[in-house]
C-alpha cells in the first residue's frame, strides 16, 4: 500500500528516505489534505521506467503484428540468419 504523507514530514529526509528504500515504492505527498509530490528511491524510478520502456515496445509490435505488411516469414528469416551467419 503506497505511503501518504504531508508535505511537513519532509523536513526530515532521512526518514523519508529510509521509507521510500524500504517500501520501493513512491511516497505521495499531501499538502492541504490534496496531492502534491511524489518521492521515489532511484531504484524504483528506474523500475518504472523499464516498465514504462517494455509497455512501449509491447505496443510497438502489437501494432507491426496488426499491420501484417512487415511481417516476414519464419522460413524467410531463417535463410537470413543462414546467409548471415553461415560463414
């Protein structure tokens, strides 16, 4: 369950620091009872963008495989891969 805490708390930075380590996950902070920030470790910023990376490439070829006209053929792309590497 994410972390929500108020924009006060962020006064003291190592304990938000050690929370957003341990958790791995984003903390969100309120300022007047809304949502104003988010605060996330390194590591799970960089998960983020890998999934956000994979989710991108995961529509890119849903969309070739829809397209149908860049397809090529498993036969077609062995003969490529044995003139390429056949050597």
């Amino acid at each position: 369950m994410p972390a929500i805490r108020p924009i006060t708390d962020l006064r003291n930075t190592n304990e938000i620091s050690e929370l957003c380590h341990e958790q791995d996950e984003p903390i969100f902070i309120t300022k007047n009872g809304y949502g104003d920030l988010v605060v996330m470790s390194i590591a799970a910023y960089d998960k983020q963008l890998a999934k956000l990376d994979l989710y991108k490439k995961l529509a890119e070829g849903e969309a070739q495989a829809k397209d149908r006209s860049s397809l090529i053929s498993a036969d077609d792309v062995f003969k490529m891969l044995d003139e390429k590497y056949a050597k």
